[in-house]
C-alpha cells in the first residue's frame, strides 16, 4: 500500500525543505522513493534523516505543486528538523540504507519516534479528488489533453459534492495551474 504523505528534510542552509511523495512500509521499514533530481534525495542523503507528516489538509499537497510552500513548521522531538504544524501525526526516520537506481533510488528509513497529534476525522472524497489533481499537474507534460480534461471533468463530482473550504482552495490552486497550462499548449501550436 501506498500512503500519500508530506516529507520535511533540512536543507544545507537549515531551512525546511517540503515535498508531497508516496511511502510505503517494507520488511518494518518505511520506504521513500525520489525521483532524481530531487532536493529531499539530497537532504535524506546529507542528512540520514527524514520526517514523515500526515495531513488531511489538502492545501499543502496543492500549495507545494503551484509554488505554495510556507507552511507553519514547529520543530521535531529526537531528530534535529522540523515538522509540519498540521500534521495529523509524524514520524521521525533515520536512513539506514539506499537502493541506488538512475531514476529512482529507494531511501529503506528506520522510525525512531511516531506522535499523534490530532485525531482522523474520516474519508473525504474532495480529499482524494485533490489528491488526483495534485498528481495530475505533477505529470501534465506526460499526459494527453484529452485524458487530462476527463480527469478533471470526474473529479470535479467529488469536489462539487463533498468539498470544504480547504479543499475548494487547493481545487482552485490546481485548476489555476491547469489553466495556464493550456494556454501555454495552445501558444506553442500556434507558434
Ligand atoms: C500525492 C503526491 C505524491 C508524490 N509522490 C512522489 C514520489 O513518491 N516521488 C517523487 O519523486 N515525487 C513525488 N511527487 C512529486 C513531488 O512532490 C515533486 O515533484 C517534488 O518537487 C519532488 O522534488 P523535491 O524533492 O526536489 O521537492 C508526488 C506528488 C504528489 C502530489
């Protein structure tokens, strides 16, 4: 199983670097997978450690894909880094090996220390449908203008049914971001 989480690491100049990725648990270890080049990769390289954020607020999966990326942070408990203040709860990871790949290298962590900090309210389908559109505009040059605008026309049902304020915010980053996009796809045809 793959859980969509929000990563902090600790940039080379101490500030907080934030960046949506999918983890999963393997033999008692939780795996992180960057695709290269990324900035968490080099930070979990440097610093042999990593934070694991759960948030059920979708505006920060939203705000880091459209440039968005200064979100309350409060420092950590055994390593030395920040967290988001809106986690739900947090896992503190020590590196204890990599898998090195050219794409896609594996970071196998070891959890030093889990905190609940607020409950799960439950499911929420505008959750998942900003959760599809995050990944959507994270992939927009791989894909058809056809498959992204079915995309959106089916997520938009969960959006308009079960959306908060939240999520209507992070729905409107996104489109904002889909937008220009299409303009930008429509230049270069006419160009
Ligand atoms: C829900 C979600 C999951 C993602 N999972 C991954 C992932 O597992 N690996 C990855 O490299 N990028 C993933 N991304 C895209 C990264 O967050 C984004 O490309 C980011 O800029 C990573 O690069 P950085 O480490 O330099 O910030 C995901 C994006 C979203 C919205």
């Amino acid at each position: 199983m793959i859980q969509e989480i929000i990563v902090t690491t600790t940039n080379e100049d101490g500030s907080t670097h934030i960046a949506p990725m999918g983890i999963r648990e393997e033999s008692g270890l939780i795996v992180i997978a960057p695709f290269k080049p990324s900035a968490t990769l080099e930070n979990i390289q440097r610093n042999k450690s990593a934070v694991i954020n759960r948030v059920d607020d979708v505006r920060i999966f939203a705000g880091c894909l459209t440039g968005r990326k200064d979100w309350p942070l409060v420092p950590t408990e055994k390593i030395e880094t920040q967290r988001l203040a809106a986690a739900l709860s947090h896992l503190e990871l020590h590196l204890e090996r990599i898998e090195d790949d050219e794409l896609r290298p594996r970071f196998y962590c070891k959890q030093i220390v889990e905190i609940n900090h607020r409950p799960f309210q439950g499911f929420n389908r505008a959750q998942s449908a900003v959760l599809e559109a995050a990944i959507l505009v994270s992939r927009l040059h791989m894909l058809t203008k056809d498959k992204i605008e079915q995309e959106i026309e089916y997520l938009t049902i969960a959006i308009d049914k079960t959306a908060g304020e939240n999520e209507r915010v992070a729905w409107a980053w996104l489109m904002e971001r889909i937008e220009s996009y299409r303009q930008e796809s429509t230049k270069e045809k006419i160009v």
